[in-house]
C-alpha cells in the first residue's frame, strides 16, 4: 500500500463514527472483497491499519484495500443481519463463505395435506411442514428414505390427492403403500402411520426394527431372497443410526455444537449436529476469513449456515471463550421464531462432545492447508496471476466464457458461462438461441449474442447480464476476437476481451498483433482452459439436448426413424423448413412413403 492510498484512508479513518455498522473492504477495480461489522467503527476498521503485527493472513487482506465504505446500523443486531446479506450478494473472498454452501439435504412431511408424502429437499420453508435434518457426513437422506418407504406403507407418488385415482399402482400391490389415491385408507388411518414414521425420525427405532425384522423373515420364508436381503439392508442402516447413540443424551436431545480452531495462519470451524441423541453429521470448514477471532468466526459461520435453512436447534454449544451469547441467540431466535439456548458446557457429556467437535476441526486443519493453498492458486490466485500476466487493466473477478455450437449451420446455439474468482458459478449460466443467422458462420453467431448480452445489460433485465464482466474469453484466434471486439465496441464498457486458440493455447489480445504464450503449469492458463472448456461443454449439451427434442418430434411421424429425422435436418436446416417443403422436395431426400407421412403430417387438410 503506498503513502498516497494510505494518507486517503487515513484522513477516512479520523472521520469514522463510534457507532455501529458494517465496512465494506474494495480493491483498486471497487470490487468489494471484505464485509465486516462491528460495535464500534471506528475502532474496528482502525485496528486494519494499525503498525502493530498482524498475522499473513490479515496482511494479505490489508495488502489488496484500496478503499472502504460503510453503513450506520440502529443497533449492533442490526449490522450482524446487514453483514450477513451483504456477503451472500457480494460473496467477498477474504470473507467466510459457504460457497458451495451447500444446500443440505432435509426430510419434509407436510402435516396438512390429508395424505401426506415424505420426501428429500434442499431447502427449508417456511411452510408449516415438518423438516427433519440436516443429513450429512455419515447418515444418508437418501437411505433414510428408502428405509423409510419399506417400513411405512406411505405414498411415494406426487399426485394430486385431492382427485381419486380409478385404480392403485403396483406400490399397493407389493404391500408398499396403502393406496390413498383411490381411498382405501382414510386420512386419519394414514395419520397414525406417518405418526410412527415422525416417531423413527425423531430417534425411535424399536418399531421400525421389529417391523424390517418381520418382514424379512416373512420374505425369507416365501424363498423372496432378493427382497429378504433388501430388508436386511434397511436393518443395517437401522443399525447404524443406533450406533451413533450418544449413550450420556436423552433421546430427545437436539443441539448442534461449533467449534474454532486455528494455528496463527489457517482456521477452521466444525459442526457437530445432535438430533434424536443421535450424532447424525460431523463437517468441517477452511475458513478463509482474513482476521477474525473465535467469537467471530464462529458468529459469522453460523449467521451463513443457518440462514441457508433457518431451521435452528433449540440449543446451541459454543466454546467457553465464545463473548458474543446474547447477540447471537438474539438474531438466530429472530430468525426461527423459537427460543434458542446458547451454551458453553463446561464439564459432562456436551463438553466432551463440544472437545472431540474441536478435535475434528483441528485435524482438518492439519490436513487440509496444503488443499486449500493450492486451491487458492487455483482460483483467486489465479486471476492475480491472469491480471499480471496478460496485463490486464482490472482484476478478473467476473469472466464470461462464450462458444457456439452447431451441425452444418442448423440448430445454432451459443453458451456464457460465468466464473467468479476462478470458480465457475452455473446460476449465471446463460443459453442462446441464434435467431438472425443464416448457415454456418460462427463469427456472425457470437457477433448476435454479444450484441443480446450487452444490449440487455442496459437494460438490467436479467440477473446474469446486470453486472458486466472483468474478462471475457472467446473460442478462436485473431478472427474471433476481431469479431467480438467490433460488437462489444458498440456499447459503452471498459471490458478486457481475449482469445484462446485450441491447438497452441495461444491467447490472443485486443490491439496485439501477436499472441501471448502463457506456461502450461502456470494456474491462469489453467483457469482460462477451464472458462474455454466449460462454456464448449455447456453449448454442446444445449446444442445435442435441442437437437434430440427436434429429432423426436419428427420421430412422432409415421415411417420416419432417428436416422430419416437426421437426414431431414441436415438438409433442410429446421422444422419450419420441413413444414413448408413440398411433396416434391421432401421425396428428394427420403423415400416415398416417408415423404408421403411427412408432408401429410403437416398438410392435415390435403389428400395424397
């Protein structure tokens, strides 16, 4: 950081209130890469710049600000909340994320419905229905559920119960539903079966044992071996929940426990989730946080992790060093709508429970350092690497990679694929459908759909096309990049532009008359093989699923095969073309017959 840039931040800093709120941390590019919040500001943001020692990692943080902004808050509460929504829009590197952030699996059975289902989702509303969950590192929603469907004769279809079926499904037939479609059982007889099945999910496993148990020897007895080994397989899984018995717990304790762990350098945070007096999930997290203490981090990662879901437990253990209790419950309590008990167990069985959680953070600190060094290299540090190696005027955050597809110029498509600090993000992901263009001609192709990508980022329409990209790669050499040039030309962006050719992996740069040769180790090449790779990976998928859903409407024609429809289109280009085509036309490319079915398929009103 130079004296000009720090003489600026300092002459902000004396103007810092002593209030609450969030900062926002903004590189030389006012990429935001830090949302912190805090009681005091002034102090808070202060400590960043202070010639006192800091670890690596906070100056590795320091070493990218350029600049900073900030928000009053009413209330601390309040900037804990703000900060929370400020990193999920603006996902800031030097931040906790839980990028993959992982929609965990649940369990839900909606108690209003007259014949309820139970079924796996991601995402927890706020509905009414019963979630049970989360499910991860070790107990398997997927097996629970199929556990489940051969101890409880309850629905596994997705129809309309409010509408009776004429007859039941095979299901009823194997003794693996009770057939509410067509009301063999009344809503109240199905109750008392997903009360039992409510029952297991809660932890009591007794009944779904003897259940599995009978029918098992029941099938063993009738020599129906393939079934009896499928029950024996629901038993063991029956087995393994009752191993994960925390003996010192009553059953129907339900409490997560979070532990911090850091060497100076490198942090972590593991999850411990107790439901039932089961451990049901263990997980841990790098955090890549730049300059957070215990309390902090563990605030931080639980405001993101239960946000995700808001199903919190009713108890919460933390590690006796834990200074933010009040804060926390307050906001989580706010978020569930239900009392939530912070604790920091000192001795006893949540102790040793919170000690063996620390115990599995600290050893995936021990191990994962290097992993996450290299993944470091691999993304961020790989549009560092981009920005110094091809020059680039602004740090790449946002690259979108573009690359038609096509078969002889028919059913034209095109891919963007978006990648955030080197990693790629399939939300952003956008298809194309190219409309003006005649034949095979890629450069017009990609001509149309950046003038469509930027034409709507004027008009902020689309979530993907809002915020305009640092980089974008193109498929191809000086041809391709000339032709994106001229279009992106026409629209007021300031956007660095290059070209991947396959063969040399040269990278072509707009007003370069020669190509950049970048090391083949090296991690930006590396990210920008994968933009050109993912975004071809992309368009030929889109192009293959187009063409298979055009080829099977011609296949719904008498006489004509895979084959013939693939005959049509490379000939004829579209289905409108073959619509219009005459009798004549089409009997030049396939049989008679066929042609006869074709042309009478759309000509419904003519006699041949």
């Amino acid at each position: 950081m130079n004296d000009e840039i720090m003489k600026r931040i300092k002459e902000k800093l004396h103007k810092l209130p002593i209030t609450s709120g969030v900062y926002l941390m903004k590189d030389i590019d006012g990429h935001i890469i830090y949302v912190g919040k805090a009681k005091n500001l002034k102090r808070r943001v202060s400590s960043y710049f202070l010639n006192t020692e800091k670890t690596v990692k906070t100056d590795a943080l320091v070493a990218h600000i350029y600049d900073f902004d900030y928000i009053l808050t009413p209330s601390e509460l309040d900037a804990l909340a703000l900060e929370s929504t400020l990193i999920k829009k603006h996902q800031p590197f030097y931040n906790i994320l839980l990028k993959d952030g992982k929609a965990y699996p649940y369990i839900r059975i909606n108690l209003k419905e007259d014949y309820p289902s139970v079924e796996i989702v991601r995402k927890v509303k706020k509905d009414g229905a019963k979630y049970f969950g989360p499910y991860f590192a070790g107990i398997s929603a997927t097996e629970l559920l199929k556990t489940i469907h051969l101890a409880f004769p309850l629905r596994q279809c997705k129809l309309n119960m409010k509408s009776k079926q004429k007859r039941e499904c095979l299901n009823y037939s194997l003794g693996l539903c009770l057939a509410p479609c067509t009301r063999r059982v009344t809503p109240e007889e199905y109750h008392k079966v997903v009360d039992d099945c409510i029952d297991f999910l809660k932890g009591k496993d007794s009944k779904v044992e003897e259940i599995l148990t009978q029918k098992m020897l029941k099938a063993s007895e009738m020599e129906q071996f393939e079934s009896a080994i499928l029950f024996r397989d629901r038993l063991q899984m029956v087995a393994k929940l009752k191993s994960k018995i925390i003996m010192q717990l009553g059953s129907t304790d339900e409490f997560d426990a979070i532990s911090f762990v850091t060497n100076g350098e490198n942090s972590a945070i593991a999850i411990s989730v107790i439901r039932g007096g089961k451990m049901v999930g263990c997980e841990t997290h790098t955090i890549f946080d730049r300059n957070l203490t215990s309390s902090e981090a563990i605030t931080s990662f639980s405001v993101q992790y239960y946000g995700m879901s808001g199903l919190v437990p009713p108890q919460l253990l933390v590690p006796t060093d834990f200074e933010d209790c009040t804060l926390l419950q307050e906001y989580l309590e706010n978020l569930c709508g239900h009392k939530v008990e912070i604790v920091q167990p000192q001795i006893g069985a949540k102790a040793q429970i919170l000690k063996n959680n620390w115990q599995n953070a600290f050893e995936h600190l021990e191990k994962q350092v290097d992993r996450d060094k290299y993944l470091r290299d691999f993304t961020f540090g790989a549009c560092e690497q981009l920005k110094e190696k091809l020059n680039l005027s602004k740090m790449p955050h946002k690259i979108e990679g573009y690359d038609i597809s096509n078969i002889s110029g028919t059913n034209k498509v095109a891919s963007m694929v978006v990648f955030i600090d080197g990693q790629p993000n399939k939300k952003l992901y956008r298809k194309f459908i190219i409309k003006t263009v005649e034949g095979s001609d890629d450069f017009a192709s990609m001509a149309e759909v950046l003038r469509r990508r930027f034409t709507d980022a004027l008009t902020k329409k689309d979530e993907s096309f809002e915020k305009l990209p640092d980089l974008i790669v193109v498929d191809g050499g000086k041809g391709q990049l000339s032709s994106a040039c001229a279009i992106l030309d026409e629209f007021p962006f300031d956007i660095d532009i290059i070209a991947l050719a396959k063969q040399e992996e040269e990278v072509f740069k707009r007003g370069e008359s020669e190509p950049r040769i970048l090391a083949r180790s090296s991690f930006a090449l590396r990210l920008l093989q994968r933009v050109r790779d993912e975004s071809h990976r992309f368009a030929i998928t889109f192009h293959r699923n187009k063409r298979q859903k055009i080829t099977s409407v011609l296949q719904n024609i008498d006489k004509v095969g895979a084959k013939t429809a693939r005959e049509l289109m490379l000939h004829f280009k579209s289905l409108d073309n073959i619509a219009a085509a005459s009798l004549a036309d089409l009997e030049a490319v396939v049989r008679k017959d066929q042609a006869r079915a074709i042309y009478a398929a759309y000509h419904t009103d003519t006699n041949i």
